[in-house]
C-alpha cells in the first residue's frame, strides 16, 4: 500500500493543506512511503527548532530551548503522536464502521463513513486560527515580540504554529470527539443487528471497543505530554536549582482536560453497552417466543408435545445470545482502560502535594 496516498475515507485537514502546498506530490517523489503530512509537519518543526530557534540563540545570546529548557522536547513529539492519532483514527472509523453488523443504510456511502466534514474541520480551524492572530496583535503586540526575540521569531507567532501546528491540534480534537460522541450517538440511531457467533463474544462489536480503547489511550498520551512540558520545570531541575511547581490554573487545566477524557470514553462505553444490551434482550425475547410456538400446550407439561431436536436447537442459540457480552471490551481491556485513567491524575496529584 502506498502510504504517500490517503488511504481512508475520512477526508482530513492536514491531507487536504500537504495537498495545497504540494507535499504530496513531493511524497510521491520521494522513497520511503511517507505520507504528505508527515513532511508537511517535519518541514514546520524544522524552521522551528532547526533555524528559527537557532536565530534565537544568537539573537537573545540564551541556549538553544532544547537545552535551556529540555523538557520542551515532548511538545514535537506530541504533534507527531497528533498525525499519527488522527491517521488511526481516520482508518479505524472506517474499519469499525466496515465491520459492524449494521443496515446498508448505514454503511451503503462513502460520505457514510465521514462523520465530520472537512468543510466543518476548517470552519473550526478559521476560527482557532482568527483567535491566535487577535491574541498575537493585541495582547502580546508585534512590536514587544521583534523588540524580545528579533524579526525573524515572527515566523513563529504568524505563521509556524497557526499554518504548521494548530491543524493537527485541531484535527486531533474533532475526530476524537467524533469517535467517542458522534459514533456512539449514530450506532445508537441506527438499525442493528449482533453477531452473536462472534469468536470474541461482543456481537461483532470488538473493532468498536479497540476503536474507543486505542483512541482514549492515544489521548492519554497526549496528556501525559502536556503533563511533562507544564511540570517540566520540576521535573527536570538538576544540581539544586529550585524550580517553582505550576500554579493553579495549570493544574485546573490538566484536570479539566482529564474529566473531559474520563467523560468521553465513560459516555462512549455506556452508550455502546445500551445498544448491545437492548439487541441482546430483544433477540432473548425472540428466541423464547419462537420456543414457545415450538410446543403444544407449552404451559401444560404433562399434556404438552415437544420437538425436541428443534427445541435443542432454539435452546443453542439462545445460549448463544446469553453467552455474547454487552460491552465491547473483555476484562483486560477493561483493566487497561482503568490503568490509563488513573495514570494520568494520580501523577498530577503526586506532583502537587510534593510541590
């Protein structure tokens, strides 16, 4: 498979801005099969620390940020864990909803298996990136930032982070709200049907639980990223340096963004389990009416008139049914899940009462 070329149907905003700067054609050209907006970010963070943060050192005469403050290495590693997340998340949409026992009118389309729009990706973009440019002009102004780091870190706050690093950001959010909102709500809409001779006993369901599973884990990552650049002062403050513990608003930060993690894969789970669990009782109900019509007199047994090959048979496949789980995670998934929520807080909580 060629991955210069996008390989999923979810149409994507960083697909769509390599595309206008011509980095896919540059992808095809070169070996490797690496896709258009890998390049396009590794171009971005070049400029960043490869040539603007060089300027810096000789402008300001500080260390290059890598080194005076080195915990600011994980904020390029958490755009590129953003890339790789919104490539997973865009594949394994289309997988899942590929898989999953629902109607073809469900999954009969293309633009079926698009649960946000490009069009509403970049409305969103416009406006995060209108809402930097304000910042920029009017709270920290132009002229403080040429006078405090010279005319070329204006790259930096004009174009590197709103043109190179918001995209992923926002694209990141949005498709992972729509896995763990928009999927569930539209699952829950539409009409259903479960394997219940599923190998792994979720009705089918299993590539929605890793979905949901390996989303949540790529957004725990994440936080624990954030985690080490706004506690970085502490966590890195070698040879007796005293470094001051992030204050409150960091820490409300780190919790909200948590909550709000806790509350999509929590909301996500449960609306899942409603719609297998409501299936499964409605095919439990089924089988058994079917069991009845198989027996004269059924509520009089010693008059009563039984097939009992059929009647074995309706019995198997309703412990089938019996048998299928209503949540699409096994015990281990569940236990993995549980460790990545309380991962994250539970290093919060350490650092604030050492602080």
């Amino acid at each position: 498979m060629n991955a210069t070329k996008s390989t999923v149907t979810e149409p994507l905003l960083i697909d769509w801005l390599a595309a206008q700067f011509g980095f896919d054609r540059l992808a095809e050209r070169l070996p490797g099969n690496i896709a258009s907006p890998y390049l396009y970010l590794w171009t971005f963070l070049f400029l960043d620390a490869g040539i603007i943060n060089i300027y810096l050192h000789f402008y300001t005469e500080a260390d290059h940020v890598f080194i005076d403050q080195p915990y600011v290495f994980v904020a390029p590693i958490g755009l590129l864990l953003a890339a790789a997340g919104i490539r997973y998340f865009a594949t394994g949409y289309a997988t899942a909803i590929d898989s999953l026992p629902l109607k073809d009118s469900f999954t009969g389309s293309t633009e079926s298996k698009q649960f946000i729009s490009l069009r509403s990706k970049m409305v969103v973009y416009a406006i995060a990136v209108a809402g930097m440019y304000l910042f920029t002009f009017f709270v920290v102004g132009i002229d403080n930032i040429v006078a405090a780091e010279g005319q070329l870190s204006l790259l930096n706050y004009l174009l590197i982070w709103q043109l190179g690093y918001l995209p992923f950001i926002i694209e990141f959010g949005m498709l992972y709200f729509g896995i763990h909102i928009l999927l569930p709500r539209r699952i829950a809409k539409a009409d259903i049907s479960m394997f219940f001779y599923a190998t792994r006993n979720m009705g089918g369901f299993a590539p929605i639980g890793q979905l949901l599973k390996y989303s949540y884990y790529f957004f725990t990552a994440g936080l624990l990223l954030y985690f080490i650049l706004v506690y970085g002062p502490v966590l890195f403050s070698f040879g007796g340096t005293v470094a001051v513990t992030p204050g409150l608003i960091e820490a409300a930060l780190f919790s909200t963004a948590w909550i709000g993690g806790v509350g999509s894969i929590t909301y996500s789970m449960w609306t899942i389990h409603r719609v297998m669990a409501a299936e499964k009782a409605e095919r439990i109900d089924e089988i058994e009416a079917e069991m009845e019509d198989t027996i004269d007199n059924p509520y009089d047994i010693n008059n009563s008139s039984v097939d009992m090959e059929q009647l074995e048979d309706i019995r198997q496949r309703r412990q089938e049914i019996r048998d299928t789980r209503v949540y699409p995670a096994s015990f281990t998934m569940w236990s993995q899940i549980v460790m990545s929520v309380l991962l994250p807080q539970a290093l919060n909580l350490t650092i604030q009462a050492a602080g």
